[in-house]
C-alpha cells in the first residue's frame, strides 16, 4: 500500500469562462467541476486512478465538502477531524488562454493537530510500503515536520520506504537531516534553486548520503534520474497535455507506480509520461492511464 500524507488539503473548483471578463455584468461559467487536492492528495486521487492501493492522511472536518467528494471519488482516506474551513482554490480558465485564480486564505491548523497527523501517518506505516510526504507545509508546522515524521517512521518501521516532494525551507530541512533520515525517493524542482551549482551541490548531497533515487525534474519534459549509481535522462517529445494540478505530483505519482526498486529506468519513463499526460476526467482532475504516453519518451 502507498500511504500518503497531505498537510495543507484544499478544494480546486475548476471552470471555463464563455466570455471576457465584465466588470458591469455578470460572468457565466461552464464545465464547474470540484476536486479534493493539495500535495498528498494529487497523489493519492492519480495512484488510486491507476488503480494501485492507496490511502490519504489528511487533516480535515468529518463532515465537510472535501471528505464529502473525496468519497464520492472512491479514494480510501483516514483523517484527523479539525474545525477547518477546508480552502478553495478557484481556477477559471479565460477564453484568450489565461488562467484566473483566486485562493480563500489558508485553514488554520494547531501544532497539536500536526503532532496527530504525524502519529496517524507511523501508525499506518506498519501496512506500507511507500509513505509519501509531499507539498507545501502549513504555515504554523516548523520547516523540519517531515523530518520529525520520517525519525519517527525509521524508529519503528525501519523498512518502509519513504518518498518526499517538497519545497523551500521544508526541502531545505530534509536535505540537512538526510544523513539520519535516509528517504529512499527525494524529487528536486530544479526552478527551486538559484543556480545549476547550487542544484548539482544538493544531488551530490543526497548520493552521498545513500539516498537510493533522486528525481531532478528540469521542466516538464525534461527529467533525470540518479537511481544506485546509475544516472539516466530522458525527454517527453510530444505536446504536454493540461493538467489542473501541479504536474510534478503527477511525475511522483508515475515513480511509485513503476516502482524504481525493481526497474529505474521504467520508472522514469512513467514519470514523464504521466507528468505530461492529459487530464482524462474533469471531475478528478488527475490524469488516467489511459491518458499516459511512454511511447513519446525518449532516453538519452
């Protein structure tokens, strides 16, 4: 089973505009579809559409809209119940090609409700055989909580293996500490640093310190991938297809589903692949696989 682990979980309410804005009339819209998303459970709602076994960790009110169509959309979920509001993340996309997006203000989480997602995510560790700690952190968590939550995982479950996707200082965080914490997965945005230097230092960082594989993710359709020794790069050739939520999730997704452990070089393959694949269902919002094209990648 991959678990994963969402710590800012949000509503995205897609929608097409027929016409320019007016500032004097009204706006309608079209094609209105409302999805659970927000770091782990982009990658929870692509793995169970992949049919893979899957469960999301989230914190969120029992009774809400966000629990209401994640079960509407079959993904097994357990939570810890907070007051919320769960926010929404409005995407409407403009009929000249741009994308308006309004975004309600963050869910006001307490350290305490941290501290139970973290105990939640070690209990269920023991089903595991991925946990995965992607997204941003809310603002009340300190820069090292997916720290704390892998010295937590790798004191009692020391063979689970451990995927992070994440940015600033959270990544910042789990680079110093990752001598001790030994993720077996690390995903790099490579627009995170400031130069090809600094990008090059944490790779070397990370092979040092044993991580078994480390996925640079350039740009969308350029990936490379440090997996035991072995480094491989590869390019997507097609046209990228559109995708609502952030596509490196869906590159995540496409790793874990091809596993990297048994064959590096598939898993790379489906990394791009899915990252760059069409959304299949407006109302999930995540690609399918009948959507991914591997034929379009090439090694090089």
């Amino acid at each position: 089973m991959i678990i994963t682990v969402a710590t800012t979980p949000e509503l995205f309410r897609t929608s097409v505009l027929s016409a320019p804005v007016s500032w004097s009339d009204e706006n309608n819209l079209s094609d209105v579809a409302v999805v659970p998303a927000g770091g782990g459970t982009n990658m929870a709602a692509a793995l169970y559409c992949a049919g893979a076994e899957t469960k999301l960790l989230v914190p969120a009110p029992e009774v809400s809209q966000f629990i209401r169509v994640l079960s509407l959309n079959g993904i097994p979920y357990d939570l810890v119940d907070v007051p919320g509001p769960i926010p929404v993340r409005y995407l409407i996309d403009a009929p000249d090609g741009r994308q308006l997006q309004f975004v309600d203000p963050p869910m006001d989480l307490k350290t305490t409700e941290l501290a139970m997602l973290r105990d939640l995510c070690v209990a269920q560790a023991e089903h595991a055989s991925w946990i995965v700690l992607a997204g941003v952190l809310p603002n009340v968590a300190n820069a090292g909580w997916y720290v704390d939550v892998m010295r937590a995982l790798r004191l009692y479950h020391q063979n689970v293996r451990i995927a992070v996707s994440t940015s600033g200082s959270a990544f910042g965080a789990a680079l110093r500490q990752v001598y001790t914490t030994k993720p077996d997965l690390m995903v790099l945005d490579a627009t995170e640093f400031s130069s090809d230097s600094e990008r090059t230092d944490a790779v070397n960082t990370l092979i040092d310190a044993d991580v078994p594989h480390i996925l640079v993710c350039h740009q969308r359709t350029h990936f490379e991938l440090h997996s035991r020794g072995t480094s491989l790069v590869a390019d997507f050739e097609g046209t990228p297809g559109k995708q609502w939520l952030p596509w490196i999730d869906s590159a995540l997704a496409g790793v874990l589903l091809a596993d990297p452990d048994e064959n590096p070089q598939k898993a790379l393959v489906s990394a791009l692949g899915w990252a760059n694949a069409e959304i299949g269902d407006g109302v999930r919002a995540v690609p399918t696989p009948d959507m991914v094209h591997p034929e379009l990648v090439r090694l090089t």
